[in-house]
C-alpha cells in the first residue's frame, strides 16, 4: 500500500470494525490522528491549542536519532518557541519528574510535548501534574485528585506498546519507595495524540519485539478481566487482530511501514481498551520479576502470559473470549508462537530467577493493584502455581 493511503480505515479493512473503534471515541484524549511523516503537523497542533512556548519532553536516544529535529522543525515554521527536557529515563521516578518540572517552570512554557517511548509520555504527563497542581507525584496517586486545568499536552509516541498515548494515567515510580504509582487524572490526558508510524520504523529489534508483546498482553489481559466491558471488548478485539497479523511482520522486517502502522494503531487501541477496563496477572507478576532480575517489562510480560492464559481458561466467560480471539489453535499457543520469532520463548529459570524465591516474588505479585481484576481470583498461592509453571 502506498504510504499515502496508510489510514485507520485503510489498515482495519476487513476486520469490520465499528466506526466508533475507528473513530478512538473512547481514547481518555481528546482527539487521535494518525498517518506517515504527520508528525510535520505538530506545530499546527500547538498553534490550534494557543499554545507558543512548548516543552518537549523526549529521551537522549529519540534526540540523537533526529527524531526531535523533525518536531522542532514543524514547532519553528508555526513560530513557536520550543524548550527542551531530553533526560527522560526508563521507568520514571518521582525525582525523574520533579527535575523535569522544575527545569518548565523556569522556561515558562504553555504546552507539553511527550515524544518516546511511553517513559517520555509519562514524564510529561506526571510534569504537568506538578507545574499546574504543586505538590509532590505522591499527591496524585489514585485517581482524580488534581484540583486545577493542566496545560494543554500533546503525545507522540515512537514505539508502539503502552498505549500511554490514549491513557489518562501517568505510572511514575517512587524513588524512596520504588513502588509503581498509578497516578491518573482524566485532566492530564492528551489533548492531541500524533500517531505517526514512521517513527516507529528505527525502533531497535529487541525494543519492537518487547514494546510489541507488552501490547498484545495488554490487549489479552484487558479483554477478560473483571472489569472488562462491552466497549473494552471491542477495543481489546481491535488491538489483538492488528498485533497478531502485524508482530511477525515487523519482527521480521522493521521497515515494513503498513504493519509498523497496524502494530501502532493495534497498540494505541490496546491503551484505550485498558483506559475502559485494566489489565491483570501477567502484569502483577511481571513487576516483580523487573524489580528483583531486572528483566524489561515487556519480556517479564511476555514470559508470563502463555502460563496466565492457561490459568484463566477454565473461567468460562475468559475461556470463550480467547476462543473468539483464536479460532484455529489455543491462544496461549498462538502467544508462543509470537515470542518464539523474537526469542521470548524463555523459561523463568533461563531468565535467571532461582526457584526458591518464588514464594516471594507471588507473595509481593499478589499485593499490586492489577491482580484483584483477574477473572479467577487470586492469591498468592495461586500466583505461586502460574510462577511454577513459567519456571
Ligand atoms: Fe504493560
């Protein structure tokens, strides 16, 4: 398909989609466009929120690679004015964000740019909650507890995973503490997402592999627990169909621009799909594994999932809707054999982690706040059981 053609239309064909998933009417975000090279309408997208000082938050890598240059570019030729953050770190902390707010509140910004992966999304958002509320991140955790309008924020993401672009939660770390705050305010959500697939076309193999799974499990976990809805489904379903047909592709072949924009799309539907139900265990059991092995999240996710599908599909309401998403062969099986493409297919102990801690690691997966949505509840001796069998 030639790249001018590339649309949420084009790219959904044939799935039969409702107009209303194509539409991201249900984005936590105000308003969602897609296409290749459309981040040259970022500046436009300023200038329609009277923003003329902007503050792009970004990582050192997305700077170096040039990607910055492009959004300073369209910022120039619209005339605004353009400070940049570019100390974004993996897993922000609360110190992370307060560094970031404290270096706006002296440039005296009036919009906030979030362009990476979803760690630069969430340092915007986690910013703007500081610069126009006070306080410190810890205030926010939970939901609602802003009390001021935010400055208007636009997100760019460059990897196609969180789905952090359709979210109205920014997840900062506590840097004393280390615990994963989920700090969510419908004011902090984006005003604009720019999904432009061509910046996802450089991401590293192992970041597309990573990013790639953490999306499909978000568009699995989303769509079978508890909280799950008609309208998540439907997103959910959304998210699965373009990730499964996409991620071999760009596992593939990185430069594969109409299955980059099915994984993007697929993951932005994913974010939205979480925004109206949450996800579950394989991300409670997944923190634990990257807070004491280090193990990136997407891997810790990955190696979880098949094991927590299993789990879940003697609950009939889960069992049918992974019928539904895999027809032709069990989706634990379909999940296995996407991360045998990229080499994701590990055990925990090729990963590392001794069996002896597993007690642990179920004990403190049992205690985040994901676990009490599974369909099947849980404990940690359960926990320990879907340990065990990834081990
Ligand atoms: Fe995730």
């Amino acid at each position: 398909m030639p790249s001018d053609s590339l649309t949420v239309h084009t790219i959904c064909q044939g799935l039969d989609l409702p107009d209303w998933v194509l539409d991201f009417r249900d984005c936590a975000g105000d308003k969602v466009i897609f296409g290749p090279g459309r981040l040259a309408e970022l500046g436009l997208e300023v200038s329609l929120l009277e923003g003329t000082h902007a503050l792009l938050v970004t990582d050192p890598g997305i700077a170096n690679a040039g990607l910055a240059d492009k959004a300073f570019d369209s910022l120039r030729q619209h005339g605004i004015a353009c400070s940049t953050f570019a100390e974004v770190r993996e897993n922000p902390t609360t110190e992370d964000v307060e560094r970031c707010a404290a270096f706006a509140e002296a440039e005296g910004i009036n919009v906030i740019i979030g362009l990476g992966g979803g760690s630069s999304l969430d340092t915007a958002k986690g910013c703007n909650f500081l610069l126009t509320n006070g306080g410190r991140m810890q205030d926010y955790w939970g939901i609602g507890k802003a009390t001021h309008r935010m400055l208007p924020f636009i997100a760019v993401p460059t990897t196609a995973g969180t789905g952090s672009e359709c979210q109205s939660f920014a997840l900062i770390s506590d840097a004393k503490t280390h615990a994963k705050m989920a700090c969510g305010d419908p004011k902090c959500a984006a005003a604009t997402t720019i999904l432009d697939p061509e910046l996802t076309i450089t991401m590293p193999h192992s970041v597309t592999a990573h990013t790639g799974i953490d999306a499909i499990a978000h568009a699995l976990e989303s769509a079978v627990c508890t909280k799950r809805n008609d309208v998540s489904l439907a997103y959910s379903y959304a998210a699965w169909r373009l990730l499964d047909s996409g991620f071999p592709i760009v596992t593939e072949s990185g430069s594969d621009l109409e299955a980059r924009s099915a994984m993007q799309i697929g993951a932005a539907f994913a974010g939205v799909a979480i925004e109206n139900s949450m996800i579950g265990i394989a991300h409670s059991c997944a923190n634990p594994l990257t807070a004491h092995y280090n193990i990136v999240h997407g891997l810790a996710v990955g190696v979880m999932l098949p094991h927590v599908i299993e789990f879940n599909q003697s609950d009939p309401t889960a069992g049918a809707t992974y019928r539904l998403f895999s027809s032709h062969i069990p989706l634990a099986d379909r999940v296995r054999e996407h991360l045998r493409l990229c080499g994701m297919d590990q055990s925990l102990r090729e990963l590392g982690v001794e069996r002896s801690q597993i007690p642990l690691l179920a004990a403190e997966a049992a205690k985040q706040w994901t676990a009490q949505f599974n369909p099947i509840p849980v404990d940690a001796a359960a926990l320990e059981k879907v340990y065990q069998a990834a081990w």
